[in-house]
C-alpha cells in the first residue's frame, strides 16, 4: 500500500479557532483523516510522528523569540508549509503590539513585566520563512481549508478566489448596506471567502478575511469618511485582526498621520 502524505498541525501564537476549524469538518473528517497520515497535531491526537511531513498547516504568528527560531525548524521539515488564518497571514490581532511600545504596555498590564520575553512585534509567518500558500480568515473557512488540502494532495493549484467581499455579496443577492443603509463596509477592499456573511445580517464588514488581492483603501477610506466616518473609526477599522497586513496597515497609517 502506498505510503501516505505525513500532515502536520503547528500552533504559534493564536486562539487555536483555525485548528478548530479542521476539527469542525465534521463529515468530512473522516475522508481527510483516510488521506493523510495526521503525523502532528496536538490539539487533535497525543500521536507523534517524526518529521519530515509532506505537509505542514502553521496557525498563529510570531511573538516570541523562541517562535521565531522554531519555524526555521518547521520549515525545513516541511515539503509544503501553508499558513491558515489572520495570525499566520498577517500578526493576527496581537499585532496590535507592533503600533505601541510592548514594554510600556507590560508594564502597565503584567505585575511582574520581567518574566515577559516578548518580542516588539507580532509578525506574519511569511515574514520569516518561505510560504507556498496562504489561507486567510478569523477563523479561516473550513471548506476552502479542504480545498486547499485537496488541491495540494492532489498537486493542483487551489481554487481559492482572491477577489473582495463585494463580489460574494453580489452572488448571494444580499442588498449592499453602504449604498442601500449608508453602513461603513470593508467589503470592498477585503478577501473573499465568508460567502459575505456580515452583509447578509444587514452589518457592514469589517475585514476579518484580510486585504483582497487589489484593494483599493484609498477610494474605500474617502467613501467612509462622506458616510460619517471620522479619522478614528477609519483607523480602528483597519486596525482589527489584519492591522499588520500591508495595505491594512498602510491606510491606518495614513489615517494617524492626519
Ligand atoms: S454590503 Fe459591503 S460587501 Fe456587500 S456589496 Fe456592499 S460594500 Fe460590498
Ligand atoms: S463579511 Fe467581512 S467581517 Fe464578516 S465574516 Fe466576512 S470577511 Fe469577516
């Protein structure tokens, strides 16, 4: 019998809701777990199997000094290295650190601040290793999560859309709640994937899928701003679970300097 692909789950720093996604495939558990051998993952099973692994999923960011040498080692055990959710793809909320002083704010949270070894910034995987996919999301969507497996168990390119929210909305036949209510959206500059689950409860979006693949902030921050929104709400709005992602961080950052 042919040998099958060794997976292997990694935790950084993160609520573990990504891992848990895989758990919640529920009917579908039972078909990944007869095409992989689940050789990590210690949220799922006390089972260890050496390395390498053909693939690996890495949830979580970097904060630490210690995790910021053990990816080094998950990667070069790792065939394919795909990270899952906001934490992995862009810092994840705690890179709400990388605009403030930790120190300061250890010592004003911790009573013992010496014990934290945190570093200053909570970072992306890919700012530290090679990434060969990444699947955005908090919490990622279980189903894309299988179609990416799918895809590179069976060495195909995932179908994974990297078009905006907007485009979901439109398929689901929601009413747009920016032009129809005049509701702040994020919609436009954010990654597909939720089947734009916020507008289809009449809420604007609020971007927990990370920056679509051309978002355009600029356009998106003028709009809100003839909406209402003030400076801050702007800022705060780029500033969730994707703060550290690029175009998210830029346009805060544009915002602030006003
Ligand atoms: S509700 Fe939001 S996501 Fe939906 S079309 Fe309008 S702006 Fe786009
Ligand atoms: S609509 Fe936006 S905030 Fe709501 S689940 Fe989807 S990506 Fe996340």
């Amino acid at each position: 019998m042919a040998r099958l692909p060794k997976l292997a789950v990694w935790k950084f720093s993160s609520c573990d809701g990504c891992q848990l996604s895989l758990l919640d495939c529920e009917d579908e558990l039972l078909a990944v777990a007869g095409a992989v051998d689940i050789a990590y993952f210690p949220e799922a099973t006390r089972r260890v199997v050496k390395g390498p692994y053909d693939v690996s999923l890495v949830e979580g960011s970097v904060t630490t000094p210690e995790e910021a040498e053990r990816i080094h080692k998950i990667r070069r055990q790792s065939k394919l290295l795909i990270t899952i959710g906001a934490c992995a793809t862009a810092g994840g909320i705690q890179a709400l650190r990388n605009f403030a002083d930790v120190k300061e704010m250890a010592s004003v949270v911790y009573a013992s601040p010496e014990y934290i070894h945190a570093l200053g910034t909570s970072t992306a995987i890919a700012a530290h290793v090679e990434v060969d996919f990444e699947l955005r999301g908090c919490p990622i969507n279980k189903y894309q999560l299988l179609e990416v497996l799918n895809a590179f168990l069976n060495k195909r390119k995932p179908n994974i859309a990297a078009h905006s929210v907007c485009q979901e909305c439109k398929r689901e036949g929601h009413v747009c709640v920016m032009v129809a209510h005049r509701t702040p959206c994020l919609g436009p500059v954010t990654h597909a994937g939720c089947g734009a689950l916020c507008p289809a409860y009449d809420r604007g979006c609020y971007g927990c899928f990370g920056p679509m693949e051309t978002p355009n902030t600029r356009s998106l921050s003028a709009r809100w701003k003839e909406l209402g929104s003030s400076r801050d709400d702007v800022i705060r709005a780029f500033r969730t679970y994707n703060a550290g992602s690029e175009a998210f961080r830029k346009e805060s950052e544009i915002h602030e300097a006003l």
